[in-house]
C-alpha cells in the first residue's frame, strides 16, 4: 500500500492518484524503454519490476519474447540433432532466427494467459497485460544468452552444435561446458526474477510468486517437450 501525503488515506501500491482526494501519489509511466528498463532489471529488479507494472503501455515486451523464441528453438534444433536437415549452417541460421522469433510470439499469448490465470487463482491483484510485462522482461537473461553466448556456439561449434555428430563435447569440452554452464546459470536468474517479478506485480508473497513461476515453467517445459517429440517423428519421417 502507499500512503497519501495530503490526506494520508491508503491507497493500492500502484495507484497514481488518491482515491479520496485525488492527490498524485506517483509518477505515470507512460512507455517503457527497452534498454533502460533491462538494465535497471539486473541493477535494481524491484524498481524495475514496480515501473514495468505501473507503465501505461509494455513496450518491446514482445520483442523478448521474440528473441526468447530464439533460444528455444535453438535448444530444439541441438537437443532433436535436426541440423542434418539443413545444406549449411547460415540456411540454420535463417531458419533459427525467422522460426525462433515467429515461435516466441506465438508463446507469449499462451504463457501471460498461464501466469495471469495462476495468479488471478492464488489472490494476485493486476490484469493480463501485467503479466506480458513482467514475464517478457524477466526474460532479461535469456536474451544475453542469445546474444552474447549463442554466437560463440555458432563460432566454435558450426554445424556440429546442431547435428551432434561430432558431439559439441568431443570438440572443445572445457568450452562446452562453460558455455552450458553459463546457459544454466542465465536460465536460473530469469526463473528468479521472475519470482520477484510475479510477488511484485499481482502484490503476492514469495511463497505463491514461487509457486506460479513454478506450474508455469511446468506448462511451457511440458509444451516444449510435446512440441519437441512432434519435431522428431517429424523428422525421421523425413518431413522435416
């Protein structure tokens, strides 16, 4: 809750102006800015998290999930070994950036759906749109992992990272697993941020924002696992 300075009458945290004497209690945010907000997101979550709620309109949120799509599909393209597909590694690069972006907005209705209704379940106050804000930039480090580790892969691994034959391991196995390491690590932090995230926004304990991101990621892995099955039968029908 927060406190009116005028007539100090209790208002919900993310109200902009008193309820009884219509005093500004904070600033509107009416837009977002993509690189400000993801910084203050891994400098300062809270406040990061407390502006992306109350801001008007959640830009660029799709443009995380976009490029969270990417990492996805990428997991998909290693983990089925469907790099033999492919003539050449830039026709997997074309595929992985088109396919993985186009995937991760199609994700993100189905996910915000999810954590809006799980919240809405366990007493979380906010809307739908809350929840496409507050996922999406607690994908912050998942975004890194594309830009910044995905690159190296591509580099030191080619074609290999995808087709497994040789293994990624039996090329550079210290590389390797730093690089899945680190991966682990940025996937780690998105899943707590997304725990502050989610007992911020719907104004939770951390107790139910746990248990939200939890049968959330449960949902997303058993539809990325089902999605992923689909893609092997696929493929050793020679469809993909």
């Amino acid at each position: 809750m927060i406190a009116c300075s005028v007539c100090q009458t209790q208002n919900d945290t993310f109200a902009v102006i008193c309820s009884n004497c219509k005093a500004f209690l904070q600033n509107r945010i009416p837009n977002l800015d993509l690189f400000q907000t993801s910084w203050r997101v891994i400098e300062s979550p809270r406040q990061a998290f407390h502006d992306i709620t109350l801001a008007d309109h959640k830009n660029y949120s799709l443009i995380l999930y976009g490029i969270f799509g990417i990492a996805l599909t990428s997991l998909v393209l290693s983990f089925a070994h469907l790099g033999d597909s492919f003539s050449s590694l830039l026709g997997v690069i074309v595929f992985l950036l088109a396919t993985g972006f186009a995937a991760g907005l199609c994700l993100a209705p189905f996910l915000n759906t999810v954590h809006w209704g799980l919240a809405k379940i366990v007493g979380g106050k906010g809307g739908w749109r809350i929840s496409l804000g507050l996922t999406a930039y607690s994908l912050v480090p998942m975004t890194l992992s594309v830009v910044l580790l995905l690159p190296i892969e591509l580099l030191t691994f080619g074609m290999y990272i995808f087709t497994g034959n040789p293994p990624p391991y039996a090329i550079k196995p210290a590389l390797y697993i730093v690089l899945i390491g680190l991966e682990g690590l940025l996937a780690a932090w998105s899943f707590l941020l997304l725990v502050k995230a989610t007992a911020i926004g719907y104004q939770l304990e951390t107790a139910r924002s746990t248990l939200i991101a939890v049968l959330l990621i449960l949902v997303g892995g058993g539809t990325f696992w089902i999605g992923t099955k689909f893609l092997i039968q696929a493929h050793d029908k020679g469809i993909v």
